[in-house]
C-alpha cells in the first residue's frame, strides 16, 4: 500500500519471548532488589522510550501526517551481550569452627576440631521465569585426635589425624514456574561437617533430575526422575542406590486413574552385595452417582537379592502380580439393600540359587446385606476359588448366610451400655474335601465420658466378645476377648491440644488353634504452649506384644507352647524455651526420637534411608545469637546399630551476606 512502510525488524534482545512466559504470572517478573525469586546469569535492559531512530528529512508525509519510522539493522549477535545487564545475585555464608568431643561403646574418645568456610548464591538466568541457579561451596579442615588416620587423611604421632576436602553442591531450574518444570540438582555432604552420630565417617553424593508436564486443561499431570546417592566410607566401601521413577494421574467424567513405577537398584562394591525391586501401582475408580462405584488395584512387584558377603552366595528371587477390583451398589440411598462383587488374581513366583515356586490365585466374590431396622441386619454372599501350584489346579467354593443385631445405647447411671449378636452358617465345597461351620459370637461394651474441667475430658472403654466356631472337619473352638482402654484429651484454644490414651487388650483360643495373645498399646500427641517463650510437642507410641501358640491336637502331647514377645517405640518428642534462663537470645531446644523398627532399608529399596539404623537419639542444645555471630553448645546421645554414641559439640558461627 502506498505510503506504508514495510514491517521493522525486532532486535534479538527484544524478540518476542518464548511460549512458556506467557503460562506463568505476572508476580514472576523480577522484583527490584532481586526478590526471593532472584536465582546467576544476564538478563535484558529496559528498553528506551523510544527506540525509533528518527526518519530523514526527505523521508515522504503519510496520509495521517506522520513520517513512518526508518527500518533498524538487526542487532548485532557478537557475544550476545549487548544492551544486557547482569540480574541480581543473592549471596551469603559463614565461617565456623566447632571443638567437639565424641565418644563410642567399645571405642577410645575422640576429640575433633572441624573448620569450615562456607559460600552460598543464587541467580536466575535472563529472566526468572526462565532458569533459577542456586548453589554453595564448603571448605573445611578437621583435625582429630584419639583415631587411626584414614584414607584422604594424614596422620601424625599420637594418634593425630589432619585432612581437608571441598563438599557442596546446586541446582538448576528451567521454566520453574510453567505447566513443565524441570529441576537439576546435585549435593556432596561430609558427616565430618555436619556433625552427626555415625559408626563410620561417610561422605555422600547424591545427583537427580527431574521433568513434571501438566497439560494445559488441569485434568491430568507427569512426572518422570532420576536420582542416585552414592555413600562412601573407610569401613564399607561404596553404597551406591539408583531409583528411576514415573508417575501419572488423570480424571475424565467419571473416571480417575493413577499409576506409579519405580526402578531400584543398590550395589555395595567392597561386599559385592547387590538389589534390584521393581514396583508398578495402578488405580482406577468409576464413580457414576452416589449409589455406584468401581474401584480397581493393579500391583507389581520384582525383587532380586544377590549375597555373597556371608559363608555361601545366595541368590533370592520374588516376583508377584496382583490384580483386585470391586464393585458396590445400591439402589437408592435410603435403600436397606447393599450390593457388592469383585474378582482378584495374584500370582507369586519364589526362588532361592535356582530353584522355584509358582503359584496362582483366581478368586470371583458376590456379597449382600439388608437391613431389617436400625439394629437387625442379614447378610449372605458366595466366593469361587481356583488355586493352582506345583503344576497342580483345584476349585472351590464358599456360601455363607448370617445375622447381626446390635442394641441401641442403655444408659446406666454415668455410663452407657451396649451388646451385640451374630451368627453365621458357611458351606465350602471342593478342594480337599467339603466341610460346614457354625458360627457364634456375642458381645457387650461399656463406656463412660468424664468432663474433668473446661476443655478436658476423659473417655473411657471396656468390651468382652465370646464366639465360638463349630466344624466339621476340626474340634471346635473357641474364643474369648476382653479389651479396656482409656483416654484423656484437653484444649484450651489455640495454646494446647493433648491427646493421652492406653489400651489393652488379651485374647485366649481354646480348642483348634490354641493359643493366648496380649497387647498393650501407649500414645500420645499434641502441642502445649507454656507461655510465651516455651512450647512442647509430642507424637509418640510405645506398644507390647506376648503370643503363646500351644500344640496342635495337643492330646496326650507333651511338647511346651512356643512364646514370643516383642515391644516396639517410635515417635518424637520436643520441648523449645526461647528465653532459657531468663536470658535475651539464649534458646534451648530439646528432642528426644524413637525409631526401635526401621520400615524399609536402602538394599530393600528406600535410596532416602539412613545408612545406618538409629534406635533412639537425644538432642539438647543451647543457642545464643548477637547479631550474625552465633554460638551453639550441643550434647547428644543415640544407639545406632545396638552401639551406643556420645557427642559434646561447641559451635561458633558467623554468618554473612543475605543468604
């Protein structure tokens, strides 16, 4: 068209940002100062006001009277860094030094003097929505006395030990704030530094990546990571774990679905010990109102141990696959009638050094219950089995019809009174032979809820069940169970919530199966807040347990019942004064972890679990702070690994920068 002038080029310094800046929040812009956000790299200037170069004065008159703005040369590409500034670096650290006295079961006392310059920073590069950097860097020198030099370190007469190393780490974060972040990291600690309770000095390394996708609707998100951790010490050697994991979770209409793998493995190179276990998880739920629902469960599971640092090698394999869903039904929601189905498959493979074990279950269940009133309920259902193991199948059935009632609440003086009763008659054909049972069971409890003062409370209960199973094809047997429990709760606003509660309980079996189990359970959590300055927390169970199983068919037998006994502690508590003693900026802080049972080990697949079990720890520590000089005196004690350790640690910081 006349007059109009062709389209001027943008310069690459103000070229139209990619896609992912327009799927993040005006807030990510970066803030004056740099901000939280503010993470090392360029970022582009502020463009002029007006950053037209002004047209010649030949240039022709436009229709409207404005002389149209001469075409710009693109931008030179050279290092790129033209017209752009440096963003905002946020950098901080401290110097410390830490006297330390430690002690072990079974070992000499050791005393530790551990310097340590730490550097910390963070950035972003070009824009914060696009690339966020952070890392830190500590040298440390430690000097040791009262131990045998060690590999990286050099030793001197009495007992003198020196060495030095270089520990830290960083991450990177690309589009952190978009449908699809991806996340970098790396970190390399020393137990030398940080001061923990260990059998053996280590040094760890761990790497991991990480990609997570949303799609833009919100019905659905990915995630896909990698991560290792490399454990290394004089004692053992090199740990070294490895997880792959991947994860998905959708919903559509009446549908929502998750599905979870993972692959581990763990190598330990001075034993030659190795794992690998590889898990996948799916879920699936229809729900089409409020009187229908579908819920399926998928579980895979491959494990193989690999042991040759005991007498002989031994190889361990295990495989199962499961799959179980099941569907409830009714037909309207004040409807007495409840209707329930499902089918399960599980299949188990076992091996040990060559030899294996495969065995396969196929099940088919229908259920049903209606309710005569609020108390009477009859029930029925049937189930198909086929078993197959050793290269031998068999089907079976099972029919069952019953009846529950269970009694309004009778109120007795302070306390309330209730008692139930079933029966239920089975039938199992096939497999070995048929067989029909008879059973029974009445029941009654009692229960009482004492108002001690405003906001406290105490509940307490007891219950006594009896029932009995006749048949045909075993003596009859019978059971009797006495249960008590107690319960204290208080709340005064938003200071203290305290939940205190014990309960017992002891079960005896005569007959078939005979046998007597105990148990005795212990918890209590909560907060308090004393007063201003201190506040306690605790979550905390202790539990106890005694079976003794008596011999089967035990006429005229002779051999002594088996009895096992256990007793497990877990949990933590906590108690924090901000003005110990009376004294501005001095605080105390207390903590005391109990971790009798460990779930699950690094060679069982858990790359996050310590590499040495700590039964319990007890932490006190004192801190005083003046401006950024800080100063700590810690006492610890723990048993790790059934040996008992002590530390006596005097900490002097000084912080700088803003980090």
């Amino acid at each position: 068209m006349a007059g109009a002038a062709d389209p001027e080029p943008v310069p690459l310094a103000q070229a139209p940002e990619v896609s992912a800046k327009n799927e993040v929040a005006a807030a990510a812009a970066p803030r004056p100062g740099g901000g939280e956000s503010a993470l090392i790299g360029v970022a582009p200037a502020r463009p002029p006001e007006n950053d037209a170069a002004p047209a010649p004065d030949s240039a022709p008159i436009t229709a409207q009277g404005a002389q149209p703005a001469a075409a710009q040369p693109p931008a030179a590409l050279g290092t790129g860094l033209t017209g752009w500034r440096i963003p905002p670096i946020r950098w901080g650290g401290y110097w410390g030094l830490d006297l330390r006295s430690v002690s072990a079961s079974g070992q000499p006392r050791r005393q530790q003097l551990v310097e340590s310059l730490n550097l910390r920073g963070s950035s972003y590069f070009w824009q914060p929505w696009f690339a966020q950097v952070s890392g830190d860097l500590t040298l440390f020198a430690a000097q040791e006395r009262g131990a045998e030099a060690g590999a990286g370190a050099s030793g001197a007469a009495g007992g003198r030990t020196s060495s030095t190393d270089v520990i830290g780490g960083g991450q990177l974060a690309l589009f952190p704030m978009s449908r699809f972040p991806f996340t970098a990291s790396y970190r390399q600690s020393d137990s030398r530094v940080s001061g923990e309770l260990t059998n053996n000095a280590y040094t760890s390394r761990s790497y991991g990546l990480t990609q997570s996708y949303a799609p833009l609707e919100g019905r659905s998100n990915y995630r896909l990571s990698y991560d290792r951790n490399d454990v290394t010490s004089d004692a053992f050697g090199t740990d070294t774990a490895e997880a792959l994991a991947a994860s998905m979770n959708w919903s559509g209409g009446f549908h929502t679905l998750s599905v979870t793998g993972n692959s581990y493995t763990n190598t330990r190179l001075n034993s030659g010990d190795t794992s690998s276990v590889d898990t996948a998880n799916a879920t699936h739920s229809y729900r089409s109102g409020p009187n229908f629902a579908v819920e399926s469960l998928a579980n895979y599971n491959d494990t193989d141990y690999h042991l040759v640092s005991g007498a002989l090698p031994i190889d361990l394999r295990s495989r199962y696959l499961q799959l179980n869903s099941f569907a409830t039904w009714r037909p309207a929601e004040t409807s007495p009638l409840r209707v329930s189905g499902g089918g399960r498959l599980f299949e188990n493979r076992t091996g040990s050094n060559g030899t294996t074990y495969d065995a396969q279950t196929i099940s088919a269940y229908a259920a049903a219950t209606y309710a005569l009133d609020r108390n009477s309920t009859l029930r029925g259902g049937g189930t198909v089995t086929r078993n197959t193991s050793a290269g031998a199948s068999s089907v079976s059935t099972d029919q069952n019809v019953g009846a529950d009632y269970n009694s309004d609440p009778i109120k007795l003086g302070e306390y309330t009174y209730g008692w139930n009763a079933g029966a239920t008659l089975g039938n199992q054909t096939g497999g070995e032979s048929s067989r029909q049972t008879l059973g029974v069971q009445l029941g009654q409890r009692v229960h009482r809820s004492i108002a001690l003062d405003e906001g406290s409370a105490l509940a307490i209960d007891a219950s006594q069940t009896y029932s009995a199973i006749r048949d045909t094809l075993a003596p009859t047997s019978q059971s009797l169970v006495h249960s008590a429990g107690a319960s204290w709760s208080r709340r005064a606003g938003q200071d203290a919530s305290t939940l205190l509660s014990l309960n017992a309980s002891d079960s005896r079996t005569r007959g078939y199966a005979e046998q007597h189990f105990q148990l005795v359970n212990l918890q209590a959590s909560g907060q308090v807040q004393f007063s201003r300055y201190s506040s306690a927390s605790a979550n905390m169970t202790l539990q106890a347990t005694r079976q003794t199983t008596y011999p089967a068919f035990a006429t005229g037998a002779t051999a002594p019942p088996t009895q096992y006994s256990s007793s497990s502690a877990g949990g933590n508590l906590s108690y924090r004064h901000a003005r110990a003693f009376d004294v501005p900026r001095l605080s105390y802080y207390a903590l005391l972890n109990l971790n009798q049972q460990q779930a699950r080990t690094r060679f069982e697949g858990d790359i996050n679990a310590p590499i040495e079990h700590v039964n319990w720890s007890l932490e006190q520590r004192l801190e005083y702070q003046i401006g950024r000089l800080e100063t700590q005196l810690i006492l610890q004690a723990a048993e790790i690994e059934d040996r008992t350790h002590g530390l006596l640690l005097f900490r002097i910081l000084r912080r700088f920068g803003t980090l």
